[in-house]
C-alpha cells in the first residue's frame, strides 16, 4: 500500500518537469542583472533537480533544488519539489515543513492536496490524510480525481477498512473506467471479501485494457477456487506454468496443483457414480446441466458437503467413501502446512492484504503475529512471519 502511495506521489511530483520546464542557454546562469527572471530561473532549477532525483541522483538534486529555493521562496512547486525529496530521503519532519509552506501558498492546488495526503497516509495519519484527499477531489479545476480515489482507497486499506476501500476504488472508476490499476486492486479486494461475481466481473473488465500477468493469472485461479469451479482453476493454474515458468506464483500453484487436481478427480467421480440414476428419472436432461449448476456455486466447501451427503444416500458404501474424502483432504492439508514458507519477505509494490491472499492468512492474524501497529506498517524488504509466535524461530 505504502509503495502505491509512493509511485502515485512521485508521478504528481514528476509531472512538475514537464509543466515548468525550460529550456536554459549557456550564458543564463550569469545573468543576474535587472533582466533576470527568478521564477524561471526556479522552474528550470526545479525540473533539474526533479529529473536528477528521477535518476537517483540525489547530491545533484539537492544542490538544484537548494537553488531553486533560493531564486524563489515564494513559490509553492518548489516548497512541493523539496518536501519531495525530504520524503523520500526519509527525513520527515523536514518534510512535514516544505508541504505545510506549499499548501500555505497554494491552498487549492490540488496535486500538492493529494500528495499531501499521501504523506500523512504513509505515516498512519488517516483521517487528516482523508481530509487532504477529498480537499483535491473537491476542488473543480483539479483533473486527477480518480488517482486521488484511488489513493484514498488504497489508506483506507492500509487502515483495515477494506468496505470504505471498495467504495473509493468504485468511484476512482467512475471517473476513469479503463484504470487498469483501480481495477486489478478491486478484483483483489472483492476477492479478499469473497464476492466471487463481482471479482470475477472486475478482472475480466482489467484484463480487457491491461496484459496479461502472472499476478493476473493467480487471480483469476483464487476466484475460480472461490467459485467452486476447479476445472477452470487449474486451468488458469496451467497457464501461468506455461507462460511464466519463473513466477513465484507459479511455483506456488504447483506446490498447490496435485491437491486440486484430486479434488477434480473426486468431483468427476461423484458425477459419474450419479449417473445412473439421473438417466432413468430425466434422460432428456442436457449434458451442460451440471456444468451449468457447478457455475453457480458460491463456495466449494458446500459444493464437497453436498457431493458426500449425495453419495451417502445414493451408495450403501456412502459412509466409506465420505470417510475417506475427509482423511485425504487432512493428508492434503498437513502436507501444505509443512511446504508452506514459515516468512515472507515484502517486494515493491505488495501489501499486507495481498500477502494475506497469497498465503491464505488474515491481515489481522499477520498483523498480530508481526506485531504491527497497523496493516499499512510494511516496508519493501521486510520479512513477515507465517507462522505464530509460538513457531517462530530467533
């Protein structure tokens, strides 16, 4: 969360080069006579230190930015370009005084309003960073509404409040339907909250505007799964090992892929064990009909009680098989705990809420495991434990 803050930040604060760059000649730094014109003088520091710290050079971006700031105070694009770079060096506090200057100067900016926000955001500040937000989606000149949503719903997900979460990502839709990104991340959320349609309606609207990935696959296989749909999930499974071999979402679902497949197999089973009986009460009866009826599960926890309570009225061996079913799913399950990964360690971009998708652990359970103070609280590099404290090694 705090990563897509960042690179929503650093993509209003880069936009600046472009607005205020200038050309500067060879003989403009010694023109510091009556005709030298200080604000373009800012504005070409400005967008010099900004392009340097675009390209991790940041000792020249701060001697840019410095004489940017000395050529004039007054403007608020520097004060902006310099919290930007105290943020991203870390030093807050500085920080924290650059972006209270610029909205001192520029109360209805609404690109500073929203980055603002999303500095409060990434120090846990969330209800002041919702007040900046709306202060940029409220202004009638302000042209990035649906970022600014979309920033919004990604602290209020940092935040837990995964409710207020969806209906900030719906309306960063509403003024941009083809966002690829409000889109993926919503799919997510409808996921996490098991609205299998509405997840599965929201990535087939991604995956129309955005290519294919491997983050995009697994999805797609998590809401199958959710579905009660294991065929269409293992073909998605199948996918991701054909076109990204190297994934770590692809090994995952190979780690994951013989349970499912029995689980295909025991399905198949069922239906062919009730075949006989079917055909002599409805022989007109299509055979799509319970492809048809398997779409329509919501969970595939009902779907597996439903075929072992069939079986045990149909089959005088029902008791059995039920027995068995139940002893190879706890084999199943004992076998992925001990493959499971006992850390995590945080890459660019990730969540605590996507990490608790892709391991298949509650936020809030990470969240007491690792001690966090809130579900934003994670950094790239970071190791997470998977397991209770109890089973954690020093």
């Amino acid at each position: 969360m705090v990563a897509g803050l960042r690179t929503s930040l650093k993509i209003s604060v880069l936009s600046i080069i472009i607005l205020t760059s200038g050309c500067v000649s060879n003989s403009q730094s010694g023109l510091y006579g009556g005709n030298f014109d200080h604000e373009e003088a800012a504005k070409t520091r400005m967008s010099l230190g900004l392009t340097y710290l675009q390209n991790n050079n940041y000792t020249q971006a701060k001697k840019n930015l410095d004489k940017a700031l000395a050529f004039n105070p007054r403007s608020a694009d520097v004060q902006y370009a310099m919290a930007y770079y105290y943020q991203l060096v870390g030093d807050n506090l500085r920080a924290e005084e650059y972006y209270e200057t610029a909205i001192d100067l520029a109360p209805n900016d609404g690109d500073i309003a929203n980055s603002y926000g999303a500095f409060k955001c990434q120090n846990g500040e969330y209800e002041k960073a919702k007040a900046y937000f709306f202060n940029a989606i409220n202004n009638r000149l302000y042209a990035n509404a649906a970022q600014t949503y979309e920033n919004l719903a990604l602290c209020a997900q940092s935040q837990g409040k995964l409710d207020e979460a969806i209906s900030y990502f719906q309306d960063a839709l509403k003024h941009q339907p083809a966002r690829g990104k409000s889109l993926f991340l919503l799919s997510e959320l409808y996921t996490v909250s098991e609205q299998w349609e509405l997840a599965e309606s929201t990535l087939r609207k991604y995956e129309r505007v955005s290519k294919v990935t491997p983050d995009s696959l697994w999805l797609a296989y998590e809401i199958a799964k959710g579905k009660g749909d294991v065929e269409t999930a293992t073909g998605y499974g199948e996918m991701l090992v054909s076109l990204f071999p190297e994934s770590e979402l692809t090994k995952r679902y190979l780690a994951q892929r013989d349970n499912l497949q029995s689980k295909m197999v025991k399905t198949v089973k069922s239906s062919s064990d009730q075949t006989p009986k079917q055909a002599t009460s409805d022989r007109s009866e299509p055979a799509t009909a319970q492809q048809e009826a398997k779409m329509e599960v919501a969970e595939p926890t009902t779907s597996s009680e439903d075929t072992i309570e069939q079986q045990n009225e149909g089959s005088s061996d029902g008791q059995t098989l039920s027995a068995n079913v139940v002893a190879d799913d706890k084999k199943q399950n004992a076998e992925l705990s001990a493959q499971s990964d006992k850390f995590h360690v945080v890459k660019e971009g990730e969540n605590l809420y996507r990490i608790s998708l892709l391991h298949n652990i509650k936020m809030a359970t990470l969240q007491e495991w690792n001690n966090l103070e809130n579900t934003g609280a994670i950094i790239a590099g970071q190791t997470l434990w998977l397991v209770p404290p109890s089973m954690q090694e020093e």
